[in-house]
C-alpha cells in the first residue's frame, strides 16, 4: 500500500502541473486580453535564444511565461567587473584606505579577479564579468563604465546610497540584438 501511495503522488503533481502551463490558444487569449508590461529581452539572457526565430505578432511560452514578440532592435552592451565597497558598514576612512590598496595590488600585477574575490563585500559570482545594457544598472555605475575605454580601473561613487566600486571595464562597447515583447505570467 505504501508503494501505490508513493507512486500516485507525483501523478498528481503531474497532472496539476500540467494543468498550470498554458496551451498555445489559451496563451494567446491571456496575452491579448490582458495589460501587460513590455520588456526587452537582449542577447545577453538566456531567454534570447527561445525568442529569436520568431517574429512580430508570435506568442511563445516558456512554462507559465508567456512572451508576445514585438519586434527587434538594437541596444549598446556593457562589460565590466567591480569591487564593492559597503558605505554603511565602513567608514570613509577605511574605504579611502581599501581603494588605495586595490588600486597599489592591480597596479603590481594582481588580477582584477583575484582583487574581486579578496576585497569585494556583495561576493556576486558575476562581478569578474558582468555584462548589462541601457537601463540596467544604477545610473552613475552604468555613466561611468560608458564613458570608459576597454581595460581602464575607476571609481564610481554613487553616494547616495553608500556604495563605493572599483570597476574595470572588460570590452569596448557593443552593439547587440534586442528582442521586445509583452510579457505575462499565465494565472489559471
């Protein structure tokens, strides 16, 4: 009894997930009588590559996503590392001292990356490499890394909100594919 029992649940589960993904006709009927917000979607995410064959008008769903294509464009990219410096948690005294030190270490040879991992306070997997465009990074970071040449460390203070960075700009920038879609999250 307990091996019918354990074999029915995820039937079930089945199911009612199943029931939760849209068909393509109830997608579409979602998308079109629904307000939705209108997002870009570059090559730089993962969702790029299941939207770029498609054309205006297509509605596509990616589980309970479901994305209207709009059309394509172009955007600049952006390509940066940085190390985060926490204004709230450090006084300036100490970030004036830890930004001299990091600046003394990568001017004698130690990689940007080796500086990430021993000095930076967010300890995002992505700080070596961080790829972003137009919009989608807190203005003064993003005004900074644009006017920078490839290969060039600063600073970027955005004082505010007490954060300190030292960047280094990883890529000149790009020109890249954009895709814009209507996107909603399909409710049963």
């Amino acid at each position: 009894m307990k091996t019918i029992a354990l074999l029915l649940v995820p039937v079930f589960w089945l199911t009612t997930k199943a029931q939760e993904i849209p068909t393509p006709t109830q997608a579409k009927d979602y998308i079109e009588s629904h307000i939705n917000p209108t997002i870009d979607i570059s090559e730089l995410d993962k969702k790029f590559d299941l939207l770029k064959n498609h054309k205006p008008g297509d509605v596509v769903v990616d589980g309970k996503n479901i994305y209207k294509f709009i059309e394509t464009t172009s955007a600049t990219a952006y390509n940066a590392g940085y190390i985060y410096l926490d204004g709230k948690k450090l006084a300036q005294e100490e970030i004036s001292r830890l930004t001299n030190e990091i600046f003394a270490e990568y001017n004698n040879g130690t990689s940007f990356a080796e500086l990430i991992k021993k000095y930076s306070m967010d300890k995002n997997p992505n700080a070596v490499e961080m790829k972003f465009t137009d919009g989608q990074m807190v203005g003064t970071f993003e005004k900074a890394v644009k006017e920078h040449n490839n290969g060039e460390v600063f600073t970027v203070i955005t004082a505010e909100k007490g954060w300190y960075h030292i960047v280094k700009k990883n890529t000149d920038n790009q020109t890249i594919k954009v895709i814009r879609v209507e996107h909603a999250v399909y409710k049963s």
